[in-house]
C-alpha cells in the first residue's frame, strides 16, 4: 500500500526553537520528553510515544495532520499517523 500522505509531505522547517527539549514539556516543567518530533503540515514541534506525555500523537489527533518526521540529529524518516506507516 503507497501512502500518498508520506508522498506529498514536503520538509518543513520547525515552527517554534527547540534548543531545550519539548516546548510543551518545558512550558509545563517538564524535562522527561525523550525524542522530538516536527508536523510537516505546520512545523509543531512537540515529543514522540516514547515521553510521558506524547505531545506529537495528541497534536495529530487534534489536527488531523497526517505526517511527521524525527528531529534527531542523522535521522530523517517519517511517520503517517493515517495510514500508520513509515517513510
């Protein structure tokens, strides 16, 4: 199955820094986010399923925007919460 969420995803730079961790996270005195993760519809950046709070999985599920990507340093994949698969 082709995801044409993932073939239509451009690059989108981050909407907001991200120096110190999950702005969410952080706004709320939070420092146990674990990856970050950016909305190639909007450029949220927000934290991954892996931190306490999941902030990307709850951005998507109040948007509906489709895809994201990791912002760790050397990676470059993408996820479709839609269609749930890798790119």
């Amino acid at each position: 199955m082709t995801c044409e969420h993932l073939k239509e995803s451009g690059e989108r730079e981050p909407l907001s820094a991200y120096g110190e961790g999950c702005p969410q996270c952080v706004a709320g005195g939070f420092n146990d986010w674990v990856h970050l993760r950016v909305c190639l519809t909007c450029g949220l950046v927000a934290c991954c399923d892996s931190s306490p709070r999941r902030h990307m999985s709850a951005h998507h599920a109040e948007t509906g925007h489709p895809v994201m990507r990791s912002l760790e340093p050397g990676e470059s994949w993408r996820w479709c919460f839609d269609d749930e698969q890798l790119g």
